[in-house]
C-alpha cells in the first residue's frame, strides 16, 4: 500500500532546516526522529540559507510595503464595488 503524502507546515520547515544547518544531529538522526526524508531535509536546509540574507535585506521590507498598499488598494476597490452592488439592486427593486 502507498503512503499518503504529507504536506508540512512552513514553521515545521524552518525548524527542522534551522536545526539541520546548526549541525548537532545529523541529517540520519533528524530524518528518523521526524519522519522526512534526508534529501528533504538538505533541500529545505539550503532553502533556508540561500534565502536567509533576504530576510535581513531591504528588499523584503520593501516587498511587504508593497504588499501593504496593494492589499490596501484592493480592499478600497472592494468596498466600492459592494456599494456599487447594493445601489444596483436598489434600482432594480424600484423597476422590478
């Protein structure tokens, strides 16, 4: 019978690589005590230290701005669109 594939969490990622790169277990010990595959573990490991310095950078902050004003943006546009619905059906209770 297969195994079911197992989606894991993105906190659960970080510290299972952050564990990996400190390097008091090997990967033979982290793989068995969590049940992830050793080449998962590297995988997740080198993840984690090629996009580590991003987290520090100026870029990220400026990445999370911009998602600030588009969120801000889009829910403005939400709210224009729900008044524009309810004066339409408005309307069409006077006609209907």
């Amino acid at each position: 019978m297969t195994k079911k594939r197992q989606h894991r969490s993105a906190e659960f990622k970080f510290r299972l690589a952050l564990e990996a790169a400190k390097e008091q277990k090997t990967l033979s010990q982290l793989a068995s005590e969590y049940e992830v595959h050793p080449t998962q573990i590297t995988q997740w490991k080198k993840q984690l230290l090629d996009g580590g310095s991003s987290l520090f950078g100026r870029q990220h902050v400026r990445e999370q701005q911009a998602q600030t004003a588009r969120e801000a943006e889009l829910f403005e546009q939400i709210g224009r669109l729900q008044m524009e619905l309810a004066w339409v059906k408005k309307k069409v209770d006077r006609f209907g």
